[in-house]
C-alpha cells in the first residue's frame, strides 16, 4: 500500500494549499511543518522515525495543506495515497482510535503553544521548547538528555517566535549556569528538573 520515498535534505514535500492526495510515514530522517507569515517561518512540529504527517487533508476530500513540510535531513519515506487510505481506514477501527488519539495529542501540544505566546515571556518560551523537545525527541546520553535533531538559533526562534538573538542569549546563560550543553547544534540538558524551575 505505501510507495518509498528516497529525499534529499532541504526537499519540499507539499506546500501549504497543495492539495492533500498523500499522507506521509517516516522511516528515517527528520520533518519540519511550518508555515510563513509575511515571510518570516513559523515552525509547527518536527517528525522523525516512527512519526506520520499530512492526514489532515486527506480525512476530508477538498481540503488543501496547512502548512508546509520541508526535510531538514535526508530521508526515507513512506507515502499512501487517499484511496488506499480511505478504504484501509473503513476496515480498521482501531487505526481510527489511534489516528483520533494522535490528532488529539497534537491538539493539546497547539494548545500548549498558542498558551505560551500569549502568556509566557521570551524566555520561558524558549525553556519550555527545549523540554518539549527533550519528551519528544531526547535519548539518554552520557552527560544528560540529549536531544537528537540537530537545530540551528534561527530554527528555535522560528518554533518560539522570536528573533535568534534572544535565542543565542537564553541559550549561552544556560550553558553558563551549566544547565545545558552544546556541541555541534546538539543540545544535552543536563539536568531537567532544574531548568523547567527556570520557567517563570
């Protein structure tokens, strides 16, 4: 049912307002979501191995893409098309049940997010990010928890909504205090439960 996908980094899946006729399973590598507001990114979410993306439009026929997703490394993929998903999600209730929980996991991460922009300062936004990437995407390592995709100053700013300066800034004092580390755009929290007693 699924047709493997061999992309570059920095290849554009879809567009937002494509429309939807894929939806797309991550063998390997790793998925950026944005969307772009007067031309400034907006990072949505990150995928990797294990994750799906772009069901959204095709759970209703007409509906487009709302945002659009860019590999930040090489990838595999796998794609499905809408008729194999259609037909395969009218044989399976349970894939429904698992679809309708990931949707609703990720509409509380959304509203998690839209809640930080409005109440929480630069600052505590750009703790949180760094957590919520820890849950989902850190591995233990030797020296912490240590978040594996590789993430430039910009790209953090563009998930916080920021300018990368501020980013540079909250980054160094945490690396000062010695609650994180750095080493080839890797960062390793060193120690979580201090630095989420950093969100005020």
């Amino acid at each position: 049912m699924f047709i493997e996908k061999k992309v570059k980094k920095g290849s554009i899946l879809f567009l937002e307002g494509d429309a939807g006729e894929e939806l797309f399973l991550i063998k390997s590598g790793v998925v950026k979501i944005y969307r772009l507001d007067e031309a400034k990114e907006i990072i949505l979410a990150l995928f990797r191995d294990g994750d799906f993306f772009g069901e959204m439009s095709l759970i209703s026929a007409g509906l487009t893409r709302s945002a659009t997703a860019e590999t930040l490394e090489a990838c595999t993929l796998y794609a499905l098309k809408r008729t194999s998903f259609v037909q395969y999600m009218e044989k399976s209730p349970r894939l429904c049940l698992k679809l309708l929980e990931t949707t609703m996991g990720r509409l509380r991460q959304a509203n998690d997010q839209i809640y930080d922009l409005t109440f929480l300062g630069v600052r505590s936004r750009i703790i949180k990010t760094i957590i919520r990437l820890s849950e989902q995407h850190g591995i233990p390592a030797q020296d912490g928890l240590l978040i594996n995709v590789k993430l430039t100053h910009q790209q953090l700013a563009n998930m916080v909504g920021t300018v990368r300066e501020s980013v540079t800034k909250v980054l160094q004092e945490l690396q000062d205090d010695d609650l994180i580390q750095i080493d080839k755009k890797l960062i390793t929290l060193r120690n979580v439960e201090a630095i989420k007693a950093e969100i005020r």
